[in-house]
C-alpha cells in the first residue's frame, strides 16, 4: 500500500498545483494563456495512474488519489486563497482523514 499512497500523493500533488493555477487565473493574478502549463501536466497523470495499477488495485488507487487530491486541494483553498469552509464541511473533512488512515491499514 505504501507505494499506492506515494502514487495517490504524487498525482494530489499535481491536482493540486494545477487546481491552485487555474485559481489564480480565475482571480485575474495570472493571465489565461498559462492555462497551456496544467493542460501538458494533466496529460501526464494517466500514465502515473497506470504506473500505480502495478502496486494497488483500481478501486483502492482511485479512492486513494482521490481523498489525498481533496485533502491537498482543501488544504490550498484555505491556506493560500482563504477559504471559508461550514462546521459540515470540516466534519467531511475529518471523515476523509479517517478514510485514508483505513485504506493504509
């Protein structure tokens, strides 16, 4: 599983960034022709995915990826663009905390 958790991160961590460009296009920080820097990247994150069928299954490596991308993803909005999230929001958050910690088991 730890390899399957290291691909889930990787390719959070491209969410992530990427995600956190395309915001900053949204706000106007950045112009729209660097949209051309998450589209190459997202290209490469079907190959990473593959890569990971070599060490977890589809389902777990999915979910994986997916509850690390949201986590990091949250993560940005509230640290670096100071989002506002719910008192049910944070308790999906801490839900997904626990999800990840069952899947490593």
């Amino acid at each position: 599983m730890l390899y399957g958790v290291l691909f889930g991160l990787l390719m959070a961590t491209i969410d992530t960034g990427m995600l956190s460009l395309v915001k900053t296009i949204n706000l106007g920080v950045v112009s729209i022709p660097w949209m051309i820097i998450p589209t190459i990247i997202y290209a490469i994150q079907p190959w990473l995915f593959l890569k990971s069928l070599n060490y977890e299954s589809l389902t777990i490596m999915n979910l994986t990826w997916d509850l690390l991308s949201d986590l990091l993803v949250t993560l940005a909005g509230l640290f670096i663009f100071h989002d506002v999230l719910s008192t049910g929001k944070k308790l999906g958050i801490l839900t997904t905390f626990i999800t990840l910690f069952l899947f490593s088991r």
